[in-house]
C-alpha cells in the first residue's frame, strides 16, 4: 500500500495487520523443537552407529529397552515436527504458483503426521510387544 | 508506505557466493535432504516392526553401496544441520553477529560436522562402543 493511493495514515496502514500475540508461534515452534533435537540427535546418531548392521532380535532388544523407546518416540514428534515447519518454510519461499504452493504445504502437513504415526507406532509395537 | 528503499533479496544470477552465505543455503538443502532421508528411519522402524523376514530387507537396501551412499549424507546432513542450527540458535539470543566471529563459527561447524560424521562411521564400521 502506497502513501500516494490512500488517504490513510501510515499508523492506520499497519494497524490490524500485525502479531496478537501468535505471530511470533511458527518460529518459536522451530525454535523449541530445535532445542529438543539437539541431545535427541547426538542420542540417535550415537545409537544408529552403534547399531549398524545389527540383527532383528539386537534392534528389538534395544527398543524394548527404558531409553531407547522414550527417546526414539521424543525424536520422532520434535522430528517430523520440527520437520514440516522447516518444509513449510522452504515452500513458501521458493514455489510462487499459489496452487502448487498449497498443495505442497498439504502434502508436507499431512505426510509428516502420517509418517510420524506409523514410525510411532512401529516403535510401540516393538517396546510393548510380547 | 514508501517501499522502494526497502532490502531485497540477492539476485542469484548476479551474486557473488561467499562463505557464510554457501553455510546458509546448504542449512536449507541439508534441511530438505534430512526430511527426505527421515523416510528411510520410517522404513528402518516399520521393518522392524514388521518382523525379521522385513528386517533382512531393510539391512540388505542399508548394506548395499547405495544404501551406503545414501546413509553417509544422511549422516554428514544431519551433523551438518546439527552444528549450524546450534549456531543459528546463538545468533537467535544475539550473539555471533560480528563478520570474524561469523566466519570462525562457520568453519567450526564445518570441521565438526565432517569430525563428528568419521566418528559416528568409525564406531559403525568399526563396531567401537555399546548401544546407549
């Protein structure tokens, strides 16, 4: 909006147009789940290397341990969380159709809550199985 | 308002790539390779899940060569998108602003991230360490 095309001031330009109070929340979000990754990375990265070439049954055993299931599952939320902001972000920037841009932004929201259930729950089905 | 002397973004057909700005795209494409890297850690899980006639699946695609590929820059991304994001989070709280220390913080992160991904392969290939 221009000075020169409204008879409004600058003051009443902005003024509705700003944070109440939530605008700041998609990069706090990022940020809060940025700070859980940290350990929860060095703690999967140790864990996956450690594991490498592992059988089924050392997987499992591993899974049904008291860390492992706590943290895999605390990885996965902040994760795919962390994730589809991230996406979001990246979409919105670089795809400029407003059509491809929602449908991507959808595919991405959708996807990471559907791949976090199932990772989620596999891990379950490994932690409480028999 | 007057928006004519507002910044813009760089031009990319005119740019002249430095340093720190090489360090802020390669966060996003890290980023990005990261998300679609997470699909195999689903598959890895479901696997298991699955039982240990899908589990040998999944260690033959992770044993094979592209497997292997794949797994390394998943790991250099990870550790690479680790380390900066720490950084980025000090800048978030105001520190690290200045062009000297923006650089050194750059070059810790790189050397980091390639240190910590020999170390995490070195326990892997090597078999160093128990599962924490």
């Amino acid at each position: 909006m221009s000075s020169l095309t409204t008879l409004k001031s600058r003051l009443s330009c902005v003024r509705g147009l700003g944070s109440a109070k939530e605008g700041a929340a998609h990069w706090w979000a990022q940020r809060l789940t940025a700070i859980a990754l940290v350990p929860l990375v060095f703690w999967l990265a140790a864990s996956l290397a450690a594991l490498s070439g592992a059988e089924h049954g050392a997987v499992v055993a591993w899974l049904r341990g008291p860390v492992a299931p706590v943290m895999m599952i605390a990885f996965l939320v902040a994760g795919f969380h962390h994730l589809q902001l991230g996406m979001q972000v990246v979409i919105e920037d670089y795809v400029h159709s407003e059509a491809a841009k929602i449908t991507f932004i959808i595919i991405v929201k959708l996807g990471s809550v559907l791949a976090a259930l199932i990772s989620v729950l596999s891990v379950l089905r490994i932690a409480l199985g028999s | 308002m007057v928006q004519d002397d507002r910044p813009l973004s760089p031009h990319l057909q005119i740019y002249k790539f430095q340093f720190t700005s090489v360090l802020s795209i390669l966060h996003r494409m890290t980023g990005v390779a990261l998300g679609l890297g997470t699909l195999f850690l689903v598959g890895w899980l479901v696997a298991a899940a699955a039982g240990p006639e899908w589990f040998q699946d999944a260690r033959a695609v992770a044993g094979s060569w592209p497997g292997g590929l794949v797994l390394l820059g998943f790991t250099w991304s990870l550790f690479y998108h680790l380390c900066n994001g720490i950084r980025h989070l000090f800048w978030d709280i105001g520190m690290g602003f200045e062009l000297t220390t923006a650089r050194l913080s750059g070059w810790c992160v790189v050397l980091s991230s390639f240190s910590l991904t020999a170390a995490a392969w070195a326990v892997g290939v090597f078999g160093l360490g128990s599962i924490p």
